[in-house]
C-alpha cells in the first residue's frame, strides 16, 4: 500500500506506462451510442391506485468507542417506517412537484435503533464474552423490537421466514474456539454439535461469520441494517395479513424500500424465504381483494442507475417511458456475462428491474417484487412479470421529487426519520385501519 503522498505519481506513472498503454489496447470499448435500449413494456392499467404508502428506509454511522482497547468499534443502525396518506394530498397539478413540506404534514413516522459492536467491544462483566459472542447477544436483542404492538417481532418474523428456507450448506459455528459445520437450519433450537450453546434464529443470518481474528469486515454494519430492513419490510407484510380486516386493505396500499429488493452477503440465503413469504400473501391479498401487492424498491446509486443515467446522456429518451431489463440485456450492456451464464441475481434478488423516465425527466430505477412465476423468469419482459407496474410508475411520476436529483419523496420522508431518531413512538400501522374506519 503508498503512503498517502504517493498516489498522485503513481497514477502520473500509471499513465505514461507502457503497462498502460497494452491495456489499453486489449480491453474492449465502445461509444454509449452503441448500446441500444430494453425492451419498452406497456403495463396495463391495474385499475387500483393505492391511498397509503409505507416506506422502509434505514441507516448506520459506525463510530470508534473508547473502552481502552485497540480498534473498537460499534455502529449506531437505525430504521425508519413511514406511512403517507394520499388521500389527503390534493390532485396535483401536473405541472407542479409537491412541495416536501405538504408530505411533513400528512405523514407519520417511527423509528428503532441499535447500538452494533463490532471489533474488540465485550459486555461488562462477561469476561467470558468474545466481540463475536456479544454481537450475537446484542443482535438477537434487537431482533425481539416490534413494529406496532399488535405485530410480532422481527425475530418471529425471521423465524416464520426459517420455514420456507432451504438446508443450504453448512455454515460455521459462531463460538470461535469451535470447528463444527454444521446445517444452521437443521439444529435451530437445538445444540452446536460442540454441545456448548444453542442454535438461534439470527445464527441463520450467518452475520457472525464476519468476525475475524483481529477485525470485523467493514460490510458488516451495512449487511446488518439491510437485513433489519428486509425484515421490517415482511414484518409489515405480515401485519397486514395477520386479520382480515387488515388483509381487505392490502389494495390501498404500496410498500416501497429503499434500495434493490435483493439480499447481499452472508444472509443471501434469506432471498427464496423473503420471496416465497412475499407470493404466500400476495396470493392470500388476490384472494381478498382481487389485487397483489404492490411492493417495490428504488434504487439510487450502482451500476443499472449509471447505465441508466448514460444512456440518456443526450436526452434521447422520452419522458414517462418505461423499460423492462431481461437476463440478456444486462449480461450485455450492464454486467457483462458471456451468453449462456447465470443469470445476474438468480441467487440475490427477489425484484425485477425497471427503468423509468418520469414525467419531470428524472431517471428513476425501481425493483418491482416477483410476486408470481412470470417474474421469476429473469427473461420475460411481457406485463406478467410485472403485474402492478402500471400503479408503481403513477405512484412515481405522483411523488417524485426533484429536492434530490432523481429522488421519490417518500423515501427521502423515511430517510430523514432513519437518519434522526423519531421517539414519537405509537402504533402507525393501526393509524391506517383507524382512519378508514
């Protein structure tokens, strides 16, 4: 690794190198005006424009702590639901961005926190602990935290989603003086082969498994909120369809993340059970309603926005068009695979992808949920693989902000309460069913 100094002559050394120069030379270019769009889709009208919108958003600042021991660290994980009334916000003018300040005064919004540790960080009194035995102790804690008092708990949520897991392979022992492997899934509630502690739903999440002998990976914190956000997100899913008062709502209301509806890392394993949960109540909401849901996520930064942003470079797309990515689109043009390789996020994501071009020229990248067969297949563009898409860019060319480039307003909403801790507490979610009442 060069001192801090040094990179300015590196690169001016880099430039001129013959090294440089044969690289250039091997690796293949090409100009953004070679790259063609995707598939244009033209949803059909669903016919039910949601009234409410949840937003699930989340962050973590991650912090050094003084506790006398080198390298210690924790981070403060926060995430944020916020509901928005729709029906309260007059017909817009198709002209005019509502005004931030109009959805300050028709939302409400509840927040939960964490304090994380990570390297060298032990509980008082428990000489006995180990930085990766007291991350597991305090992430279990946070996992018994509810939404609203009549739900359950984001470690029952995780549990009923252990259902639909599959054994998967062996994972690791989360004591480190242990060298079982062993089916995580198989030996929940049950003991470690070790004999010396028992098997507990966040071991699924396999988040022990970043601990290293004298550090944590740095993408520890982030795979910790985005999984606390994942499960903030079925945990309200489930809400609604635990009554079927609530159930009869799911048609009224979008559920929106911010991010790609996928799962990264050492909980990957959660993408099939957050999938198969997602289709469960989606057919249990046509059952009851006669509309799925309407769940959807946005992503703001990574390498579909930027395809996006520069194949608009010259403005060369139309307003209100809408695209739909398939498997051989993004091994071409997005993330380069040869023909007949796994298709991108088979493993990972639990959304389809789209490109759409708002009204107002924002270029908006929304993950739609694949809440049916047809969406599953990574290569089907039809309307079938994205059945409320019709509602999803309403609801967008609707909300869309241009207070941040390219941003939707109700997440921006969620992003302030996650990022500024919220203590007005209460059972938001009920608010839905009491005002309709």
């Amino acid at each position: 690794m060069p001192y801090s100094r040094e990179h300015a002559t590196a690169q001016a050394l880099l430039h001129n190198s013959a090294a440089k120069r044969r690289f250039d030379g091997e690796i293949s270019k090409r100009a953004i005006e070679d790259a063609e769009p995707p598939p244009v889709l033209h949803p059909a009208d669903d016919g039910r424009m949601p009234t409410h919108i949840v937003a699930i958003d989340g962050s973590n600042l991650s912090s050094k702590v003084a506790n006398g021991y080198p390298g210690a660290e924790a981070a403060l994980v926060q995430i944020a639901l916020v509901i928005i009334d729709l029906k309260a916000l007059r017909k817009p003018d198709p002209r005019v961005i509502p005004s931030p300040r109009v959805f300050r005064e028709l939302e409400q919004g509840f927040a939960i926190d964490e304090i994380i540790p990570g390297t060298n960080i032990i509980g008082k009194g428990r000489e006995e602990d180990s930085p990766r035995r007291y991350f597991r102790k305090v992430l279990g804690r946070a996992l018994e935290r509810r939404l609203t008092r009549h739900g359950e708990t984001l470690a029952e949520t995780l549990a009923a989603l252990a259902e639909h897991a599959q054994p998967g392979r062996p994972g690791s022992c989360p004591l480190e003086d242990c060298e079982e492997s062993f089916t995580l899934r198989d030996h929940l509630g049950a003991k470690c082969p070790c004999g010396r502690f028992h098997v507990l739903h966040q071991d699924l999440l396999r988040l022990h498994e970043r601990f290293l002998d004298e550090r944590v990976e740095p993408r520890l914190f982030d795979e910790v909120r985005h999984v606390f956000e994942l499960l903030a997100l079925v945990n309200v899913l489930r809400y609604f369809d635990a009554e079927e008062e609530r159930r009869t709502r799911f048609a009224e209301v979008a559920f929106v993340l911010d991010g790609p509806l996928a799962v990264f890392g050492a909980p990957a394993r959660l993408m099939r059970p957050v999938r198969a949960e997602i289709q469960r109540i989606d057919a249990r909401a046509r059952e009851h309603t006669g509309f799925g849901l309407t769940v959807f996520g946005i992503e703001k930064s990574g390498a579909f926005v930027e395809h996006f942003k520069t194949l608009d470079d010259r403005d060369r797309i139309k307003p209100k068009t809408l695209y739909a990515l398939d498997t051989a689109y993004t091994h071409r043009h997005i993330v380069l695979r040869p023909e007949g390789a796994r298709p991108h996020g088979e493993t990972t994501y639990f959304g389809r992808k789209l490109f759409y071009k708002t009204r107002f020229s924002s270029h908006i990248v929304v993950n739609t949920a694949m809440t049916n067969k047809a969406s599953e297949n990574l290569s089907d563009v039809s309307s079938a693989a994205f059945p409320r898409a019709s509602s999803i860019v309403s609801l967008v060319d609707r909300l869309a902000t241009q207070l941040y480039p390219d941003a939707f307003l109700p997440l921006v909403r969620a992003h302030a309460h996650a990022a500024i801790p919220v203590r007005q507490g209460g059972d938001i979610l009920e608010s839905i069913f009491q005002k309709q009442s």
